[in-house]
C-alpha cells in the first residue's frame, strides 16, 4: 500500500513539474516572474514539508530543460501541420 501511494505522489509532482514548465515557458529563466513562481513552488513544497511530505528536491526539478523539450515538441508540431497530405500541394 505505502508504495502505491509513494508512486503516485512522485506522479504527481512529475505532472505539477510540467505544468510548471509549460507555464513558464515564455519566461526567461533568472526573470522575475520566473523567479516568484519557482519560490511560490518551493513555498508549497515547504508546506508539505512541515506535515511531513518531503518534495523540497522534487518541485521545480529540471523545470528549465522540460520547458524547453516543450518549445522544440511545438515548433515541431507546427512544422508538421504546415506539410499536406504526402507532401503534395
């Protein structure tokens, strides 16, 4: 039992961890509004924390490499929706 719940949680903040990228994925790492969300983040991850949920080194983890992963997979769908058919025009 204790290990289902342990899975599902570290899916959980896996899951939170790319949302996290995906909105900031417009921002510039090191920019403020970068900065305040991963400190709110953290914040969260410190909450937890106190009621004995450790996620301090999990939240926010590879934020920056998952943000961008998602700009290539766009700029590659975009690329693949501008192509018709068999690539006849």
């Amino acid at each position: 039992m204790m290990s289902a719940c342990v899975k599902w949680a570290k899916e959980e903040v896996d899951a939170f961890n790319l949302l996290l990228a995906r909105q900031l994925s417009s921002a510039d790492e090191g920019a403020e509004v970068w900065t305040q969300c991963m400190n709110r983040a953290k914040e969260h991850a410190m909450m937890l924390n106190e009621v004995g949920l450790d996620f301090r080194n999990l939240v926010g983890r590879n934020v920056k490499s998952d943000a961008e992963a998602g700009k290539v997979a766009s700029r590659a769908a975009s690329t693949a929706s501008a192509q018709v058919g068999l690539g006849l025009s």
